[in-house]
C-alpha cells in the first residue's frame, strides 16, 4: 500500500441503523475499487468486515473494523461500525477518530431509531455527514420518502444530490440533481449520460428547489441572489456544497444499491471532494514533562504523536493496537513512548488492517490510520510519542455499562482461565466490565445490553475454550432491626482439661446510622468482664454482621452494648467469648424486630415527549416514584425517579422495547429504605432455596 500524507487521507465512519447494510456497502465499494474480484456477502459469512466467527453465525457486526480504500490518489479509511445499540462502545472508538460520517439509511425500511441516533453522534463529535439511501434495488424502496423524513426532521441543511431512475420498476440509474444530468448504469457503479426521463422531471423539480435552498442558507449573498429570482450558477452551487458540508451546515443525499455496488463510485468522489482531509480537525493534547499544552493538530511536522482507540487481542491473529497518528510521521524503527504508562515500547513493524488483512507499511503520515502488534503495557485509549516529546491526549469517553448479571465458572479449575479469557475481552471492549462482589458473594460482569453479555459468554467458549453460567444478580440487601431487646450470650463447654467458658449480656439496638455496620460500646461495672477480652467481644459482632441471621445479607444500622457477663478464671478464653457473641447476636437479632432493607437508585431515563406516559406507567409497575421531568432538547424528556434496584433488573430490554430502542437511561446507588413485607417474604424463601442448593 502507498504511504499518503495528510491532505491525501479521509478518514470516514459509516453509521446507521442495525441492517442497513454498512458492511455491505464497504464491500461494494472494495469490489468497485478492486481490491475483491468477488463481492461478499454478509448471508455467506465472507466480506472483509465481519470476519469474527460470532459476526458470520449472527450475520450482524459486533466489532468496529477499518477497511482502507485507495481511490483516485486517496486513501479512505472507512470505520464499519456496528448498528445494534449493545455495541455502541465499538461506534464511540470510531468516533474518537472520524473525520467525518457517512450516515446509512435503507431505502426499504426508512428512518429509522439508528438513524437518528447516528445524527446525534455527529451533532455530538462535530463530525460532517452525507446521507446515503442504500437497498435502491428493493420493489418497496422509497427515496422520496426518506428524503422528506430527513427534511421534516433536519430542515434546510438537507440537501438531495439524486433522484433514481427506473425503468420496468427496476432501479436503472439517477438524476445527478447538482448537474442536472441523467446518469445510466452500464456495469456495477460505473456509468453513462442519458437524457432525464419525463416522469422524473416533477421529483426533479422539487428536490432541486430543496438543493437550491440548502445553498441560498449559506450565505447572505446567495440568499438575496435567490429570493430575487437569479439563478446560481455551477460554480457558487460547488463551491458553496463545498464549504458547507465541511463545518455541517449542508447535509447531502446520496442513494444506491450495495448489494449491487450501484452509486459506489458517487460516493467515493463525494467523499474525496466534500470531507475534510485530518489537518482541518484540531487536536490537543499535554507535554508531561513540560505541563504545557501541545497542539498536534495532525500536522505532519511536529514529533511524533498517536491514540490508540482500539485493541484486538485475538487467539488467532494476535493482539493489535490500532491508532491514529495525530502528528508527525511513525517509522518502523523508531522507539515509542506510553507516557500514561511510563513505559517504552518497540516498534518492529507497522500495519494497516484491511478487516483481518495484515498490510505491512514503512511509515504512517498525521491522520493516518495503523495497527501495531505485541505492544506490552499500551492499553485502548494510551498515547504513544517520543521519550523527548512525551504527549498524552484526552481519553476516550464510552457509555457506562448498566446492564449486568451474575455468572460461574462451570469447571473449578477454569477460573484463572475465565478471569485472564475475560481481561482479553475487556481489552477489546471497554463497555465490558467485571465486578468481584465480595459482600454478596458473587461475581458480576456489566455490558450495555444482554445481547453483547451473550456474545461474551459465547465467545469465552469458542475463542478462549472455557465456559461461564451466567444468571440474575442477588440485589445488594442489607438487614436491620427496629428495636432494642438484651439477650445473654453463654457458651460453655467441658471436654477434659480446660473447659471453655464466656458469658456475655449485649444491649442490641438501632443505631441510626445505615452508612456504618455496627457501633459497639461497653459498660460494664465491677469487672464482670475482664478488659481483655472486649476486644474478643467486638470481634464477634464484627463477624456476625458480615451474613446477617435473616437472609445472609451484611447487618447495617446496629448498635451492640457489652452491659454485663461472667467469666471463668481458668476456662475463659478470647474464643470463648467470640462464641458467646456471636450466639448473643443471633438470638437478639431475631428477637429485635428484624427488616430487610433494600438499595434504592436515582433514576434517569431519557425518552422523546410521546413515550413519556408509557415510561412512567411502568416505573410505578416497578415500584417506582416519578420526582420530576426535565424538557431536553430535540423533543425529549428526561424523567427523574427513584426505583428499587431490584426493580431494575431487566430493564435496557424492555426500555428498548416500550421505546423502539431510542431511550436511554443510567442510574447511581442512592441509599437504603426498608422493603415491603411482600418483596422480604420473597427475598427469604430464595435465598434459603440458594442455600439448600448450594450445600
């Protein structure tokens, strides 16, 4: 592959809707450059892109992959990015490194809640965009459609470069609305003029006034000139397309058919003459050992500089870290720098990843996508630089996990390899993350949705060969009494020899403070109880709070008073009195009005206006309390509650389902409130289930 400096490189995420066909444009358009003799398909398991063996059994694309694409004296970088939102991770890394967006939408299917959401990511990343209609093939297609859903939605800054067409009802070429041009298909994406077919000339008409108006908004200028009846000529459309699509404020449409890598060459041209090559980003970073801000801003003279916005660490090809240059030239013999890490790394050999492919390169210019093997200590998200020059840059932002559930390790001897299976997964996938529950005595792993908990699960036992059960969580209880109740604690033992002997009388009583375990005080008079075996006394409650007697679950909010006792001058021990203790507290724990208290969340869950009476309606079915709403911007509501965690699970799905999948919600501990009797009977009777299975 060529080295390409700056200007000469694009780099582009495709974004959409899961199905849309992503992968298979990417695929169109390396057959239509010819890099592949034969187009894959994503129903035969073999394009570039979807090369994991989870991706080729669900036909869908779970991991972010970079094709490069030489054309026409430039090398685009495309990001196929997931659509499915459990994957949305993936996008946010691709994001971190865009340039610009090419957002897809099915001709067949319409706008839909991926679309909006890709929109909201190049709102979010600053990122310019083009439409691209794809399934134009389909009998059910509609451009029109899609065309006046984008305007009703984003107004003026669309602007429809294609109308199709057809002939016999097949998709036979388009209307170049810019050039006021028809244009035949002879083979794939190439093309022949032709004249405007009649019936063509009413869309023609329309979309070309929509086109007109989305250049007439750029400038002041150009708006007189149009209000005033003037007609615009080639070059002030170009020119302003040009400038416009740059900072956002124009929004081309562009249509074709992937399956038929029909409209490819279009887009390739669109994206080599409309996005901006990397030195018009800017980006930012910090010199470590000077404190002062360094501005790398892609440019190819300064030191050298890179972000690692992704790692693969596959059994089979290895584990890589792909980056983008942010400034200066990487060469394949230079020493790096991970400045987060303190640590150098060597640069042996430098790839570019074209799907699994492994294309090795001399050099990498600022803007340039590469992969690095077996770097030690780099992790997703390091700067790599150079000792003299130590830089790092922001870290990427990914969206909290909020899904989660509890899982096992099937074999007993295969937890080293889960726990060092799982590191590599999270390696790759920083939406993954595991949670060691010491208190409740489980293990739990979080992902964005159970779709993405599925495919780690099945990954572990086709790529790392060992198998987790994964099952509902034990919510974070805590248990607590009500009143103050004195009981004797006495454990007495004879058996030969010494005997043991203690016998304590402890006060138990609410403390008043669920923030801390148990407070313990001693007043004793006269001596009843040695001194020297209080400390015995407070390690038995210590311990007796860890599994409380009514569930299992930690004691929280207790106050334990040492009033009286007796003791034995030869048979007390300090474990004699643990032991009394610690049977003082079960009998007095259960005699003082014992309450399971349950976690409550603060709870925030985004939604459009419409869908706030179903959100609502079924927080109160979870036990929920609505405390408010917030007007977001875009027709949206954010709905304020609190809700039992344990109301919680399950949730992202049928969040999902009520909402077509475009709201969102996170949540954070809040604090503790006693549970009903109902949700207490309940929680007893499985726990004393779990315990009989487990014994």
């Amino acid at each position: 592959m060529n080295v390409y400096t700056s200007e000469k490189i694009r780099n582009v995420v495709l974004l959409g809707h899961g199905g849309c066909g992503k992968t298979t444009l990417v695929e169109a358009m390396a057959y239509t450059t010819g890099i592949l003799k034969r187009q894959g398909r994503v129903e035969e398991g073999n394009t570039i892109s979807d090369y994991d063996k989870e991706e080729q059994k669900r036909l869908f694309s779970i991991s972010t992959t970079v094709i490069p694409i030489e054309f026409e004296g430039i090398k685009i970088n495309f990001l196929d990015t997931p659509g499915y939102f459990d994957f949305v991770g993936e996008v946010e890394e691709a994001l971190a490194v865009a340039d610009a967006a090419v957002i897809l939408v099915s001709a067949k299917a319409g706008v839909e809640v991926g679309t909006l959401k890709a929109w909201d990511f190049c709102e979010k990343y600053n990122l310019p965009r083009i439409f691209f209609v794809t399934d134009m093939d389909d009998d059910n297609a509609s451009y029109r459609e899609v065309v006046e859903k984008l305007t009703e939605l984003y107004g003026k800054k669309i602007a429809p470069f294609h109308i199709p067409i057809r002939e016999n009802e097949k998709f036979v070429g388009f209307v170049n609305v810019v050039k006021m041009a028809g244009r035949r298909f002879t083979t794939a994406s190439n093309y022949e003029e032709c004249e405007i077919p009649d019936y063509s000339q009413e869309n023609l008409s329309k979309f070309r006034e929509v086109l007109l108006e989305a250049v007439a908004e750029t400038s002041e200028e150009l708006m007189e000139k149009y209000f005033s009846g003037e007609e615009f000529t080639q070059e002030e459309i170009s020119s302003a397309l040009r400038n416009n699509v740059i900072d956002g404020s124009v929004v081309p449409v562009m249509m074709g058919s992937g399956i038929n890598a029909q409209g490819t060459t279009m887009l390739l041209q669109a994206i080599e003459k409309y996005f901006p090559d990397p030195s018009k980003k800017n980006i930012v970073g910090k010199n470590t050992k000077t404190g002062e801000e360094f501005t790398a801003d892609y440019d190819e003279k300064k030191p050298f500089s890179a972000r690692v916005f992704k790692t693969i660490a596959d059994p089979f090809i290895g584990k890589f870290s792909l980056f983008k240059v942010c400034s200066g030239v990487l060469k394949s013999d230079m020493a790096i720098y991970n400045a987060e890490k303190d640590a150098e790394e060597k640069v042996n050999r430098i790839y570019v990843l074209r799907g699994k492919e492994q294309i090795e390169v001399n050099e990498l210019h600022a803007g340039d996508i590469g992969a690095l093997g077996k770097l030690t200590n780099t992790t997703t998200g390091d700067t790599l630089s150079t000792k003299a020059n130590p830089v790092i840059y922001d870290r990427i932002e990914v969206s909290t996990p909020y899904t989660y559930l509890r899982y096992k390790t099937k074999n007993k001897g295969d937890d080293d390899k889960v726990s060092q299976a799982l590191a590599k997964l999270m390696d790759e996938d920083l939406t993954l993350k595991i949670v060691n529950d010491k208190e409740n005595r489980q293990s739990l792993i979080y992902g964005i949705g159970d779709q993405q908990l599925d495919i780690v699960v099945n990954k572990l036992l086709t790529k790392y060969k060992v198998e987790i059960e994964v099952m509902k969580p034990r919510i974070p209880f805590r248990e607590t009494i009500r009143k103050k109740v004195r009981v004797q604690g006495k454990h007495k033992k004879q058996s030969g020899g010494h005997g043991q002997y203690g016998d304590v009388h402890i006060e138990f009583e609410p403390s008043g403070d669920l923030e801390k375990h148990y407070i313990f005080e001693e007043k004793i008079f006269g001596g009843a109880v040695p001194k020297n075996y209080f400390p015995a006394v407070e390690k038995g409650v210590a311990e007796s709070v860890l599994k409380g007697p009514v569930a299992g679950y930690p004691v929280v909010g207790i106050k334990a008073t040492l009033v009286d006792g007796s003791y034995h001058p030869v048979d007390s021990s300090e474990m004699a009195f643990k032991l009394a203790t610690i049977q003082a507290f079960k009998q007095g724990f259960m005699e003082a009005s014992p309450v399971l208290l349950e976690p409550i969340a603060s709870l925030k869950v985004l939604v459009p206006d419409k869908f706030t009476g179903d959100i609502m309606g079924d927080l109160n079915k979870r036990r929920g309390r609505v405390l408010g709403m917030n007007p977001v911007s875009g027709g949206k509501q954010e709905i304020i509650a609190d809700i039992p965690m344990a109301e919680l699970y399950g949730y992202s799905t049928d969040l999902r389902s009520m909402t077509g999948g475009i709201g969102e919600f996170s949540y954070e501990f809040s604090r503790y409130e006693q549970a009903p009797s109902d949700v207490q009977q309940k929680v007893i009777e499985e726990n004393a289930k779990e315990e009989e299975a487990e014994a």
